[in-house]
C-alpha cells in the first residue's frame, strides 16, 4: 500500500514494518485484485496525507467507507463534489444546523474541515462494494489503535469525536487531557439514537477555544481545495 507522504510515515513507520501489517497489506492486494473495493486504492490514506499529525484539531472517527459506487473518497464522510450527498452526511449536516445555526451546503468534500485540522479517518480503511463492515476484521482496527494512541500522545489537546460503536472502542485509548464526544454513527439506522442532540460541533469549537485555538468554521466544507488525488492538490 502506499506511504502517507508527511510526518505520518516516520510515526506509524513501526505499524507499516510489524508482521500484522504485511498480512492486512497481502489480504487488501488480494481483495483490489478479486473483488470491487472502496475507496480507490492510491487513496486508502488520503485522510492522513491531508493532514499532516502535528496539525491535527480535531479527529472525527467514523466506521469504515461508503460502500456505494462513486461514494468512498478516502475521507471519512465526504464525497467529491457531483456526488448526491449519503443519508449519513446529510444527517451531519443536520446535527450542525441544529447545534449551530448555520446552513450547510448541498456539497460534500468536507476538504475545507480538513484544512482547518479536522482529520475525517475511519475505523476501518477499505470496504468491499456493497458490503458494508467487510473488511472491519482484516487488520484495520489495530492500525487505527496506532494512530489515535498516537495522537493521544501529544501534549497540546485535541477533540475527538467518535460516532458509532467502532469508534466509541477507541475511547480507552485516549488521554484525559483531550476532549471525548461521544454517540451513536449518524446513519439512518442510529442518529435517531442520539446522534441528533449531541452538540458536538458547539461542544468542538468550546473546547478549542479554551484552549486557544480557532474554532472550526463548519460551514465550510469544500475551503480552497478542488480535488485531491495521488498526492496532488487542485486549488480553485
């Protein structure tokens, strides 16, 4: 699989060395060679290439990737722009009129939450078409431990924000002195549950401002950038 391409490399470069780690690359070679696999395979990390670990505000943590055709982007959430947004961001970007009071686009690249330090990751990287949680067993989940442990690991606070049941198992992972928010996935099967009401984009921007940092303009989904794909950035 390919390498992030910022300080990402050098802090997972013992996960991308550990034996775990070359069975989950054999096992996700195979599944791009015989199945339809989501998202395209240059972009399983893009998430971590857009933004850079020293970077990071908050970390949203979804499940795994859309499963749909078209959807999956690398980016927990988004889709690129002319896709119809899915029932989970739309429910999103509910939640966010509700708590906040603004009017969210009708487009979904979220790639100007990413420039602020939003990092959108999901639990899970790569998902077979149509088969939602298929690769949730292949090794993913202790890559993604490696990566919020690691961000637990700095000193200067963050919020995390974990939505559903996978993400919510990372919490033990994480260091007292980060904010926690928690509820169920926004997806039509749950947000219902608690999903909608939980102020977590108000509760986001609080925290951030306590502790001296910008809060995140929400409304601002797409920010400078196009498109993103191997690497290359597109600015409109």
């Amino acid at each position: 699989m390919n390498k992030i391409g910022n300080s990402w490399d050098e802090i997972l470069k013992k996960e991308f060395s550990a034996p775990y780690f070359s069975a989950l690359n054999d096992k996700i070679e195979e599944e791009y060679k015989t199945q339809t696999v989501f998202p395209p395979y240059e972009l399983i990390f893009r998430a971590l290439s857009m933004v850079d670990y020293n970077d990071v505000k908050v970390v949203i943590l979804g499940q795994d990737p859309y499963h749909g055709d078209g959807q999956a982007n690398g980016i927990a959430f988004a889709v690129n722009k002319g896709i119809p947004l899915p029932p989970s961001l739309i429910n999103i970007y509910k939640e966010i009129e509700s708590d906040i009071g603004v009017k969210m686009p009708t487009t979904g690249t979220l790639l100007g939450w990413e420039e602020q330090g939003v990092l959108l990751l999901n639990a899970t990287l790569t998902v077979r078409k149509a088969t939602p949680q298929s690769h949730s067993a292949l090794g993913w989940q202790r890559f993604t431990d490696a990566v919020t442990t690691a961000l637990s690991a700095r000193e200067k606070p963050m919020v995390f924000i974990l939505w559903g049941a996978g993400a919510g198992s990372k919490k033990s992972l994480i260091a007292a002195r980060h904010k926690i928010l928690m509820s169920p996935h926004p997806s039509p099967l749950s947000a219902s549950r608690g999903f909608f009401g939980c102020k977590h984009f108000s509760q986001t921007n609080e925290f951030l401002a306590e502790h001296g940092m910008a809060p995140i303009d929400w409304a601002n989904v797409d920010g400078g950038l196009a498109s993103y794909y191997g690497g290359k950035i597109t600015r409109v």
